[in-house]
C-alpha cells in the first residue's frame, strides 16, 4: 500500500457513494511513442490482474482502441496503425486529415453534451444523423472513385 | 579493522537513511552487503541476526490487510461512525482517531492511516472544514495505538521477539497508560481545534446522506476476513500459552485468509511492502555486526558505569532519550540498536531490564508524534494533505505534536516510576 492506493481509496469511496461499483485492479502502463514524418504517433496501453490490454491513442488524436486479450493482438493492432499513418503522413492533407479528426472527436463530445443538457427536438437529432450520413456517402464516393496508397 | 569498518558502515548507512538522500531500503542493503562481503560476519552468521519473527508478523499482517480492505469495511466503519455522531466535527474527529488507534494497534501505522486518510478527505470536503484538524488528531492516535500492543508497531514487534514478551503482556503494562495519554490529548485538542470546526447544520445532515451498506464491496469475503481477524487476535492473546511465536499466528492467519478468499495472489502480494522488509533485513545485519565486534557491549559499559545499577535513573534516561532521538530519527534503527544494549545492561548489572523495555516502547513508539519527520506516518499523511492542497508543514505540525508528545512522555514517566522503577 502506498500514497497511490489511498487516492484511489478517496475516489472509489466517491464513486461508490454514487452508486457505481468499482473494481480495482493493479496493473502495469506502457507508454508508446512513434516519431514519424509529418506526426507522432502515441499510444497507452494498460495490462492489468485479469490480462486484459486496454489500449488508446492519444497522438494524433484521441481514440479508445479497444480491449485486448493477447498480447500479440496489440502489437498488430498497433503495427497495422503504423504502416496506415505511415503511408498517410507522406499526404499533402496530412494535416488537414488531422485536424479533421480532432474536429470529428469534439463533435462527438459536443453531440453527448448537446444531447445531455437541452431538450433536443426530434428533427434537430434527425438533422444531425443526416450530417453524418453526408460525411459517410462522401467516404464511400471517395473510396469508390480514390487511388489507393 | 573490523570494529572501524563496521562503525563505519552503520553510521554512514544511519545518515543517509536519515537525510533520504537515498532510498533506506537500498542504503540498508548496500551496508549488510558491505559487512558480508568484508567477512565482518559470515552468511549463515548474518541470517541468525535477521529477526524472522518480526519479518513474519509484518509479512503476515500485510497480507491480511490486503485482503480484508477489499470487503470495504474500512470504508464502512469510517462512514457508520460519522453518521453515528450525526455529522458533528469534533466527535468525527474523536470517532475516526479512535477507530485509527485501534487499527493501528494491530496494523501497521503507515497501513492505517492510508487506509483512514482518505475517507477522511471525504469526509472533510463534504462538510467543506479544512481536514487539518482532522489529520493532526489522526496522526497522534495512529502513533498511540500501535504503542498499546505488541504488533502495532515495529519497535514493539522487535522488543517482543527479542524478550519473549507477548501480546498480553504489552497490552497490560502499556495499555492503562495509552488510554490515559489518548484521554488527555484528546481533551487538549477539543479545546484548540474547537474554533475552526464550526460548521452550518445543513452541513452535518449531508454527511448523513452517506450510506454506509453501499461501502461493502464484497459480504462474504468480509464474513470470511472477520472470522480470520477474530481467529488471529485470539491467536495473538493465547500465542505464549500455547508457545507459538507470534509471527505463526500471522502467518497462519495470512495462509487461512488466503485459501478461503481466494483472491489472487499476485493482487494480494502487490499489497506486501518488500522494500520494508529487505530494509529490516539489511538493518539487522548490520546490528548484528556491531554486536560482533564488540561495539554494543562497549556501549552498554559506558551506560553503566553513567547510571551505575540504578534502574530508576536509567529508567528516565531511557525514555527521554528514546523519544527525543525518535522524534527526529527513524525508530526502528535506533530500536534495532538498543535492544542488545539493554540486553547486555541487563548482563552487566543482573538488575530486572523489563521495565526498560517499557520504557523503550514508550518513548519510541511516541516520540514519533514529537515532529513531523517522527515516524513514517506522519510524512505519509503530510504527502496526502498536500496534494490534496492542503500543506502540513513542520512548523504547523511541531505546535502541537511537540508539546503533546512531551506530555505523553512526561505522564510515561510518572507512570514508569510509579508501576516499575523504584
């Protein structure tokens, strides 16, 4: 025990006020750092007691990767990731595909708080959907009519 | 050569434990290899130095800490008390104190307040007070506690294990002066904190909104741990008549509360602190050189040609240099080196030394709440107050740790001389 378990003790105490049920585990973090042309690429990842790899980007972007149970599955995860941004940081909208990212992940961060603060009309969420499905039809024209890397 | 060497070794080992330029653990193991590799002891010498029984207790009661916070009932017992006294400070100040000596006289005092610190922040940021006032109280009553028996704290762990006394005996002789001490300090802080713990009634019924069902996490292994617990403690009280050392009722009590729980075993042995025990192990070796050279018996002539065979004089001297050196140095090394002195007094002079004993315990094991470097606890919450943006400094702590110590240590005293010294 030690100064790290007695801050977990103050907000799992919280939590369980509030109804949550918390398991906690010990568990060791990885930090993963790609240097590459335009970028970098930065991954977390935690291994904990119950063999479970919680894997997430944080550079470029933030996204949860997902759970894992080998730990080979990481390592191809992150080397498919790897030869993906590898290929794209050689684009001349690198950049602009970045940023587009990141705008994508605040929306969606706006969307949970739009949605959990105001009334929000049927229509408006339809209108919404219909955005998002603009976007999609535009990936897919674009795939359809693109040249691969 | 060797005599040098050894003294040698310690001291530098002692200083840089003291000043934390480097990691005690590493600064203990460094110097016991040093004395092996310099052929001062031999190996098998070396490991009969090594108090297995004190590295027993602690190991076996880490273990069963580990396991037994996972039900919650920590949690919950900070959480009853509270709603207990509807929410009033000062009597959650008394309530959590309590609850924290009598954790901590079966638990280790870093092991306690990590485990009450946190619910008190809880606690504190409900009622928007600043938790100081809870903090100092709990500090003191850790120390306290883990005085009144022979496993709430290391020094009293190795006193035990090197005199044979057992749990009842600790308790006997050092519980009546304990509550005494805890009664009159807490009657103090009553009076000093009574100002900065006002706080609206609206306040005290929102700690009441608390519910104290939800903080157990897991029923049956707590039914489980509460019969362990129970088993150990009976353990701990009958452990002389039935010739067990007391480190087989922690480890039988670990092993018990391990085949009925069935946690993991890496989860729970993450909870073991082996930096603490490596520490001991290097620190009685190098004990253990001293000894062997001669050096503690030298000290020990010294003593007694000071206080002649007069147990009286060496009774206070004890005391009062124990708990002066253990306010600002760590006590387990300054334990660790007295004890084959007292022993060899006790040789030298054929006078009953278990008063001295007593007297050790008491000024070791309470003049850690002389400062705020005094024992590992208190640096322990020190560290949780300040990242929790509350600062403890020296200066703040030393007002009322100092005189307060000096107190326990002046009624110890009067009680040693009355009970045991003339």
């Amino acid at each position: 025990m030690n100064n790290l378990t007695a801050n977990l003790e103050e907000v799992d105490m919280q939590l369980t006020q509030m109804g949550a049920k918390v398991t906690s585990l010990h568990g060791l973090v990885s930090f993963i750092h790609f240097d590459l042309n335009q970028t970098e690429l930065f991954y977390v990842y935690n291994i904990n007691a119950k063999n479970q790899y919680f894997l997430q980007m944080v550079k470029p972007f933030s996204t949860g990767a997902g759970i894992f149970c080998k730990p080979q599955d990481i390592v191809q995860y992150i080397k498919n990731d790897l030869k993906q941004f590898q290929n794209a940081s050689n684009s001349n909208v690198f950049a602009e595909f970045t940023s587009v990212n990141q705008a994508l992940y605040s929306t969606i961060r706006d969307i949970k708080d739009v949605f959990m603060t105001y009334n929000v009309p049927r229509e408006k969420m339809l209108q919404i959907k219909g955005k998002i499905d603009e976007v999609s039809a535009l990936l897919e024209d674009i795939k359809h009519t693109g040249v691969p890397l | 050569m060797e005599l040098i060497a050894s003294i040698f070794i310690f001291v530098v080992v002692m200083a840089l434990v003291m000043s934390e330029k480097v990691n005690r653990t590493i600064a203990a193991l460094v110097g016991a290899c040093l004395i092996l590799l310099l052929r001062i002891l031999t190996f098998d010498e070396a490991l009969g130095y090594i108090d297995f029984n004190t590295l027993g207790v602690l190991v076996g009661m880490m273990i069963i800490v580990g396991i037994v916070k996972n039900t919650g009932v920590f949690e919950y017992l900070a959480i009853f008390a509270s709603k207990k006294v509807k929410g009033d400070p000062w009597k959650i100040i008394l309530s959590l104190s309590i609850i924290t000596a009598v954790i901590s006289a079966f638990l280790d005092n870093v092991t306690t307040v990590l485990l009450i610190v946190p619910m008190t922040f809880v606690i504190t940021d409900t009622l928007e007070l600043d938790p100081l006032p809870f903090l100092i109280p709990e500090i003191m009553a850790s120390n306290m506690g883990g005085t009144a028996t022979l496993i709430g704290d290391p020094p009293n762990i190795m006193i035990g294990s090197a005199t044979g006394l057992g749990f009842v005996d600790f308790i006997v002789n050092l519980g009546p002066i304990i509550v005494i001490i805890f009664a009159a300090t807490f009657f103090i802080f009553k009076i000093l904190f009574r100002k900065q713990l006002i706080i609206s009634p609206e306040k005290e019924l929102e700690i009441l909104q608390f519910d104290e069902k939800k903080a157990i996490k897991d029923p049956s292994l707590l039914r489980k741990s509460l019969i362990v617990l129970g088993l150990v403690i009976l353990g701990f009280f009958f452990h002389e008549q039935l010739n067990y050392p007391s480190a087989l009722v922690a480890l039988s009590g670990a092993a018990l509360l391990l085949l009925l729980s069935r946690e993991s075993i890496d989860e729970v042995f993450s909870n073991v602190e082996w930096p603490t025990l490596f520490f001991f192990g290097g620190l009685f070796i190098l004990v253990g050189a001293l000894e062997t050279v001669g050096v503690i018996n030298k000290l020990a002539s010294l003593l007694v040609e000071m206080t002649g065979d007069n147990l009286l004089l060496t009774g206070i001297i004890m005391i009062w240099f124990s708990a002066l050196a253990s306010s600002v140095l760590d006590n387990i090394p300054f334990v660790a080196t007295l004890i084959p002195l007292i022993k060899a007094i006790g040789l030298k002079t054929g006078m009953d030394i278990t008063p001295l004993w007593w007297a050790v315990s008491l000024g070791a094991c309470l003049g850690g709440n002389g400062t705020l470097i005094g024992a590992s606890a208190n640096v322990i919450v020190a560290g949780l107050a300040e990242k929790h943006g509350h600062r403890l400094t020296f200066g703040k702590y030393l007002k009322y740790g100092l005189p307060l110590m000096l107190l326990s240590i002046f009624l110890s005293t009067i009680y040693l001389i009355v009970f045991y010294l003339i």
